[in-house]
C-alpha cells in the first residue's frame, strides 16, 4: 500500500533553517496529495505561535506538545497515544528530540513506517552517548533523509546509519517568491538610511557561535580600513548580540556596523547587499544562501560542511577557509570593488538555484523518497 498520510514531528525553539524548510516542504506535499500534519514539540520559554498559524493557514493540521527537558516520559506517552488513534501511515522527525521521542513512540504505537531527517552537524551530536543514541535510532526506522552529501556522510561516519538507509534531499526554495522587483536595492538603502553607492555587505543568521560572525567582524575591520565607507548589516539575534556589539564597539565601528535583530523581511532587505556574508564554523546546510542566490546577491561563505554544495567557487559566490580572517577580508573587498564581478556572480546564482535548488524539485524527490517505500 502507497504512503498516504504522514505525521512530521519537529522541536522548534525559534525559526531558523529547518523551520522554514518545513513551512515550504510540508504544504507542498499537502498540496500534492499526501495528507501532511505537524507536531512542534515546543518549551515555556520558546513561543511558536506565530510560525503555527502560518503552517495551518497553509493547510496543514498543526499541534503543539511541550517538552520538559531531554528525556520527557510523559510526552513520550503523549505521542504514544496520540499515533495508536491516527490511523497514519508514517511518521517523520527531525532533529534529534523529535527523532528520540517520535520514533520509539511510533514503533510502541505500531506505525507502519518511521523516518528521520538529519538537518545539522552540530559538534555535540559527535559525543559518544549521542553517537550511541542515534545509531540506536537509525536500526529502528526504514530509512532517513539528509539535506546534503555534508550530512549523509556525517551520519552514516559519525551516526552509524547504514549507508543505503539514507538518501540525500537539498533544501528547496520557492523561487516564484524570491525575486526582487527593480529599484529594491535603493528603497531598501533608502529605508536602512544607507547612501546609495556605499559598498554594503550584510549577514542573515542567528547570533551563535556556529555561524562565525565574529570572524566576519574582524574581517570587517580590515575592510573599513581600506574602504572606509563600507557597511555591514547584521539581521538577526541570539545569544552572542551583546558581545558582538562590544566588538564592534571595541573596533569604533558602531556607526558602520548596523545589528537590525530579527526582520520578517530580511529577504527583502538583502537586495540592499553587495554580498551575503556566511562565516559559519559548521553548516547543515544554509536555506539563506540559497535565498540570497534566488534575489542575484553574491555569496562569501566558509567552504564548510554543506556550503560547497551549495556555492560554486568563482561561478556563483566565493568560499573562504574557515577562520581565515584575511582572506574573508580581502573577498569582501573584491566584491566590492569590482562590481561587474559581482553582477556576474549573482546572476550564475539565480540560475544555479533555478536549475538545482528549486521548492518544486525537493518536494518531487520527497513524493518519491516516501513512494519507493514498500511494506
């Protein structure tokens, strides 16, 4: 019997990456067919209200279960009971509390099929109890997804997933969404209070550890001594705001350097960049690149985990070491001096992600991924 209904199990704390990959994959399927729901395992501290109703304005039937610490019986119980009455074919976790509580819940339920999908590489996933837990897990569900080559190999290495257990699933974007109409990069400077011909480099990302911006601070600071009207703009927030604002402080770069926290439209304002900056120290897999390629902005990204998969060097954006200040420092400055380069970048960009990366072609390959399934 063909896969009918499938229930997502996902922990959200924020939304970042992985959020936004099910907010696209999730309604497309629905729209295709497969009868879709979510479950978002969430925390006191961590509202979700908002992405929720966003999810079931889409279509898809949304629930939200607390979870109370890493090893939750009674959400386990929850779950337990919750599938014994669904009547679903599958179940499907992402990340790894969704993936320890989901699927020991739908195997003590009787679900017929089990799945995981792998979205990060994090350095904690290598500890040995987690390596354990996992390669516990992957023996117990038919198969698994990963969103890049980076990631399969990582959990196949590091995970002990059985090699022909996993099959590799790109991130896919909306791409009739992403383009920015004429004139966007000088509204957009108009609205940040940018001059329009300054050389204006920006990050989209959470304000952790894992995405490097420190590193593209002091590499900033380079630049500004060579440039010294250029400016950097950082959407987003997170732990680290604070300190990175001490920085730039510390460099007296605070009225070049412009933390703006989190935007609904940050897409919108990446038409004002002459580059998308991504220092990331790790990378799952990076959704922001793809959507800084679909709007034609070039990309300097660490050549990291997923990021060459993504980013062809010198064809549609340029990869840089991590941690190599200087040479961070000195892509950013060709970028911006050189802006018929750039042009050209952005534009093998936008066709990179047409041809390879579009919402259309992940939601295909996910149809066929549950479809190659046999009882």
């Amino acid at each position: 019997m063909p896969i009918r209904s499938v229930l997502h199990v996902a922990k959200m704390t924020g939304v970042a990456g992985m959020e936004n990959h099910l907010l696209t994959l999730l309604p497309g399927l629905k729209a295709r067919g497969l009868d879709t729901q979510l479950i978002i395992l969430t925390t006191p501290e961590h509202s979700i209200d908002e992405y929720a109703a966003q999810m079931a304005a889409a279509g898809v039937a949304v629930q939200q279960l607390p979870i109370r610490g890493n090893l939750d019986f009674n959400l386990y119980n929850q779950l337990t009971q919750w599938f014994r009455k669904s009547g679903l074919d599958a179940v499907h976790t992402h990340l790894i509390h969704a993936d320890l509580h989901g699927v020991l819940a739908a195997r003590r339920a009787g679900i017929k099929h089990v799945f995981m999908t792998g979205h990060n590489d994090d350095p904690f996933r290598r500890r040995l109890l987690i390596r354990l837990m996992q390669r516990w897990l992957w023996r117990r569900v038919d198969k698994g997804i990963a969103i890049s080559e980076a990631i399969r190999a990582f959990q196949i290495k590091v995970e002990g997933a059985p090699a022909n257990h996993v099959t590799t699933i790109r991130y896919g974007i909306d791409l009739s969404r992403s383009r920015v109409g004429e004139g966007a990069r000088a509204v957009t400077r108009q609205e940040l209070g940018l001059p329009d011909q300054a050389p204006v480099l920006g990050s989209v990302c959470r304000l952790v550890e894992q995405k490097g911006v420190s590193d593209a601070l002091r590499a900033f600071w380079q630049v500004s001594r060579q440039m010294a009207d250029a400016h950097y703009v950082i959407i987003g927030d997170g732990p680290l705001r604070q300190s990175l604002q001490a920085q730039a402080d510390g460099y007296g770069l605070s009225h070049r350097i412009h933390f703006l926290g989190w935007r609904e439209d940050a897409h919108a304002l990446m038409a004002a960049f002459d580059a998308l900056i991504v220092p990331s120290r790790w990378e799952g897999f990076g959704l922001v690149v793809l959507e800084a390629m679909a709007a034609k902005v070039p990309v300097i990204a660490s050549r990291i985990s997923a990021l060459p998969e993504i980013i062809l060097d010198g064809e549609t954006g340029k990869l840089i070491p991590p941690g190599d200040i200087q040479g961070l420092a000195q892509a950013m400055i060709d970028i911006c001096m050189y802006p018929a380069q750039a042009h050209l970048l952005g534009e093998a960009g936008r066709r990179r992600a047409e041809t390879e990366f579009s919402a259309e072609q992940m939601i295909d390959r996910t149809l066929q991924f549950y479809a190659d399934v046999r009882d």
